[in-house]
C-alpha cells in the first residue's frame, strides 16, 4: 500500500498542499486534473524524485520519504516515453537488470520474453529513432517492467497514441496489472482512459486534492465548483437557498427560482451544478411545470454542433447551456434566436460544496 | 515567379552583408599563403627550425594538457550548472563567463599574482617542487583560465539538452544519480563535450597574451611569432604564422572526421 500524508512542496509554479491519498496493493489509480495541477510532481515525489517540504509517503508502511528513487521499487513511464536514445530496445530494458547486476543469460531470457509479451520481438536491435509512437510505447513499458516494481507510475503513457492503439494500450496495461498484482498509478487527461482502466480516480487542482472516486462519481458526482468545471459541468451557478421542506430546497438565483432535491440550510449561499446534458426543451413555450421539473425560459443565442451532440447556449435571466443529443428526433433543437423553454429535473441540480 | 522567390532581394542583402567578413578572412588567409608559397625554400627552411618544432609542439601538448584539466574538473560543473536550479547558480554562471570579458593581459595579470612563485597559490605549489613561472604549467594554467568559458558554456548546453526524464527513469530502474550522469547524460552530450574540448584547445593554442605574462619562456608559437615579427621581421613571422595556419587546419579536419558520427542519437538531432 502507498500511503500520502500530509505531503506539501513547492516547485516554481507547481505545487501540493497537505495531499493525503492511500492506494492499495493491486489498485488502478487515475489522477486526473487541468494542467499545471501538479500531477506530474505528485507522480515524482511517489518515485522519489522529488522530496516533500513537508509530510511523509509510506511503502508498505515504512516511510519512504528519504529514499532515492533507485531503492523504491517504483518504476515510471512517461508520456514522452523517455526511451534511452543511444540504446537499441534490448539495451533499454535490460537497462535495469544489468544494473542489478542480472547474469548475462537470465537478462537476455528476461529481456526476449518481455519483448514476445509486448509484441515487439522484432525490434530487439532498433533504436528509439527507428520505433513508431507506439512501439515506444510498449518498450518503455517493458523497459519498467523488467525490473518487476512494486509500483507502476504512468504519466500520461497513451496522450500521444492514436485510438486504436490507445485502446490497445489500454487492455495490454490491465492485463499487465493482473497477472502481476502491480499497483498502477496513471496521470490521464481522457475520460476515456478513465473509465476504461481505473479503479478510482483522484482528481487534482490547483495540488489539491479535490475528490477521489469511481469515474462516474467525479464526472456524475462532483463535490465542489472547480470539481464540476473540470468534469464538464456547463451550468454553475451561485444564489440563497429561500426555503427548504425537508425532502428539497429552492434557491433564488439573481431573481430566478430552481428547486433542487438536496437540503440546505435557509438562508446560505450555495453553488449549484446542472450538467448540459440533463437539459432539455419543451415542446411548446407555455409548459405547466410540475413539482418535479425547473422551467427557464430564454432565447438561443448560440448553437455549437459536436460529434455526437449539439451545445446550445440559452439567454436569459438565467443563461443555460444545454447539450442535446443529435438525430434525437424526440427533443425538437431550437433554432437560433428562437425563444424557448429549457427544463431539468429537480434531482439533476447538484449542490455542490465550496472549499473542497 | 520561382525566380523571384530563389533570388530574394533581402536574403541577397543579408549574404552581400556577411560576404564582407567571409571576403575579408579569405584575404588575410591569401595574404600570408600566396607569398610563403612562392617562396617555398624558405617555409621549408623556417619549418625544419628546431626552435619553431619546439614551440609547435609545446603549444599543441600545453593545450591538451589544458583541456585535459578542463574535461576533469569543468565537466562536472557544466553538469550541476544544467541541472541544479540553485540560488547562486546566476552568480556561479557569471564567474565562469570573467575571462571571456577581461583583456587577455588582465587575465594574464590575474594567473601571474596568483601562480607566480610569492603568490597565494603558486607558493605552496613551489614547495612540492611545482612552478608556474616561465614554466609549462604556467603556459597550461594561463590556458585554462581564458578557455575555460568555451568549455563550460558549450558542455552546459549539451547536458542542458538531455532530457532529465531520461535521467528520472534510469534512477527509478536502479541507477544513483552518478550512474545516470555516466550512462545517460554523459554519451548524449559527447558531441558538446568533443566541440567543448575543441573550441577550448583553439582558444587555449592561440593564447598569446595571458601566457607571456608568466612564462614568456618556454616560447609558445604566439610568443614566437611576436618575438619574430619584432626582432625578425615580417618575413620571419609570417612563415610561422602560415605552418601554424596548416597545422590547425589539418587538426581541424581530423577533429571533423573523428566527430562524424558522434552524437548521432543526441535528442536534439533525433
């Protein structure tokens, strides 16, 4: 297990404060965040490369925290792969053996095997010049894994793939993470690759730690604003809570009433996030909104075609962005400059919590 | 159309600007070959002189010597000053850039109050039986000490240009911090370190100034020279000065050939 405790450091304009995270023996982390969050200095620290100001990281228990990266037993690979230029693949992985002083046989055994596993046995006396994106790739990771760490950080190993390849990275690196019980650790920008690897996601801000959970829980689920703007969260809004029934609240928004199915405390300031995709139109502009459904009426000023989805910005009193699904054919998109009725459950505003 | 764009009328400018330099060293390098090559009995006569092989050679050997010192002691300096974010880092930086701004005789001033035999250094070193004055190693600590910007600067610059993550990921395989500099930084910046070295030895033969204030004797081939053209003559000088001429140039192209390949893998070429 790998235990954060408190740990804080500053680094010209990177930053950690007090992160405290515990990973498990076996266990499929993501830390995800914007850039310049800190994900790769928390990802160095882990290895030993860079040390705290303040706070501890345990191994297993013992601390760690002044001990040099080579007797850590954590390998990493990062995203630019960071193959040895002068080395040809077999030279590269076997890197870590001979320094362990492997016997010459066992090291090329080891190094041939690794490099059957990874596919890429014909590459055995390439140079990193030679290889595509990624064959790099894969050689870095068998470079990492020759050494058979305990500890597997990646930092961003699959931005630079395309996505054939990035899916196939990604199966590969669960396979790997099974048959070797390995803790992985995987700095990720991609949603994707969130949903498609992780056990739990830690996601960073500003060197916080903001929240940690399954994918779903910080992209569903987020706790605070900057947790909801980084998961996408189109519509954030700040206002009073005027009245709470026990089961919901309403809050006034600079003149408009939204009705949510949290409770809060009458009379506080509170910030609330509705996801694009939760928002949808009426079909005719006089609706009779029931108790279950938040109404706001606007103009489109905006309309934003995506791939699978079409953004539509709503002004108004209360300006909404809206994220409809496209060749729907049931919810009917406005056109621009029409007026219109957005509606959103209830059970969708989220209460989000300042100062996490 | 094509025409118009090969003969640009700026990039023309540009190279009738800088064609006056290029024109210029052409000339000075004809105006000593064309009349030692007339005269080619007296440039052999001249280069079969005992006193010009000896200052030949002591200027080549005290300018290895020279860069010997430097790659042992500056390489590892080049190295903390790429890597090291330190707080006097800027300082340190501008020390080693000194002797590139001072006048040579300045810098010659310098090595003669601290190596000469009264002085802070060159004292404790007399009485192990180590002197600087009108001596080799005074020729060899004058060259270190004007050449050793060139070294450093261009070093630095070849570490600086390793990626430290491939540093990162040799320590996290097991190396120390040493292992890595050997087996990753080190061979990714032998290209700067052999046009390091290079650069120095050009700097450190050509050194006239800062040599002749401590060790005027034994005479380097820039002393010669000088001695030459005051006592001897024009003539006298310039047949030295065209051996001198050859013999770098021909240790130019050798270094070119040796370094052919060098450096391929740097990240900088890849």
């Amino acid at each position: 297990m790998i235990a954060l405790e408190h740990v804080s450091m500053t680094l010209g304009e990177f930053s950690l404060h007090d992160v405290d995270l515990r990973i498990s023996t076996g266990e499929y982390l993501v830390i995800m965040g914007p850039s310049g969050a800190g994900k790769t200095v928390l990802l160095e620290t882990i290895a030993g490369l860079r040390f705290p100001d303040s706070g501890r990281i345990l191994l297993g228990g013992t601390d760690v925290s002044c001990i040099p990266p080579e007797n850590r037993h954590i390998a990493i690979v990062y995203q630019d792969y960071s193959l040895f230029p002068h080395m040809t693949a077999f030279d590269n992985i076997a890197f870590g053996l001979r320094l362990r002083r492997v016997a010459k046989p066992e090291t090329e055994q080891r190094v041939r095997s690794l490099l059957k596993e990874f596919n890429i046995a014909h590459l055995i006396d390439h140079y990193p010049s030679s290889m595509s994106g990624g064959e790099q790739q894969r050689v870095a990771l068998a470079r990492a894994l020759a050494v058979n760490p305990e500890i597997l950080l990646l930092d961003e190993p699959f931005a630079a793939l395309d996505p054939n390849t990035r899916e196939e990275c990604m199966r590969m690196m669960l396979a790997v993470r099974k048959s070797q019980n390995l803790t992985i650790i995987q700095v990720s920008h991609s949603r994707e690759e969130a949903y498609g690897v992780s056990d739990r996601v830690a996601l960073i801000i500003d060197g916080c730690v903001v929240q940690t959970g399954s994918a779903d829980d910080i992209f569903r689920n987020p706790r605070s604003p900057a947790a909801a703007k980084y998961a996408g969260i189109d519509n954030i809004f700040r206002g009073t809570v005027i009245s709470c029934n026990g089961a919901s609240s309403t809050i006034d928004i600079g003149g408009h009433q939204i009705t949510l199915d949290s409770i809060a405390p009458v009379g506080a300031s509170v910030t609330i996030g509705i996801a694009g995709e939760h928002v949808s139109f009426a079909e005719e502009p006089h609706i009779t909104v029931g108790p279950a459904l938040n109404a706001v009426s606007g103009i489109v000023t905006d309309i934003l075609p995506m791939e699978h989805a079409v953004k539509i910005r709503i002004g108004g009193v209360l300006p909404l962005t809206a994220v409809v699904k496209r060749n729907n054919g049931l919810i009917p998109i406005p056109s621009l400059g029409e007026p219109c009725v957005a509606l959103f459950l209830c059970e969708d505003v989220h209460l989000l919590e300042e100062g996490v | 159309m094509v025409d118009s764009i090969r003969y640009d009328p700026c990039l023309i400018a540009f190279w009738l600007m800088g064609g006056v330099v290029i024109v210029i060293t052409i000339l000075a390098l004809l105006s000593i070959a064309v009349p030692e090559l007339l005269d080619l009995s007296h440039l052999a006569s001249v280069a079969t002189e005992y006193g010009v092989i000896e200052a030949i050679l002591l200027t080549m050997v005290a300018a290895l010597v020279a860069v010997f010192f430097l790659v042992i002691f500056c390489t590892p300096l080049a190295y903390v000053l790429a890597r090291n974010t330190i707080r006097w880092k800027g300082m340190v930086e501008n020390i080693v850039d000194i002797p590139l701004v001072l006048p040579h005789t300045v810098a010659g001033l310098m090595v003669y109050l601290l190596f000469m035999s009264r002085g802070p250094i060159g004292a404790p070193l007399r009485s192990v039986g180590i002197v600087f004055e009108d001596a080799f190693f005074g020729i060899v600590v004058a060259m270190i000490f004007v050449s050793s910007p060139y070294y450093i600067n261009a070093v630095r610059e070849g570490f600086e240009k390793v990626p430290v993550h491939l540093e990162n990921v040799a320590r996290t395989l097991g190396a120390t911090r040493f292992h890595a500099f050997r087996s990753i930084a080190l061979p990714l910046s032998t290209r700067h370190i052999l046009s390091g070295s290079f650069l120095a030895w050009g700097r450190a033969v050509g050194e006239f100034a800062a040599v002749v204030m401590i060790a005027y004797f034994p005479m380097v081939v820039s002393t010669l020279i000088y001695q030459r053209f005051t006592t001897g003559g024009l003539a006298e000088s310039r047949s030295v000065a065209f051996i001198m001429i050859l013999i770098c140039i021909a240790v130019f192209v050798v270094f070119r050939w040796i370094t052919r390949t060098t450096g391929r893998h740097d990240h900088d070429r890849a």
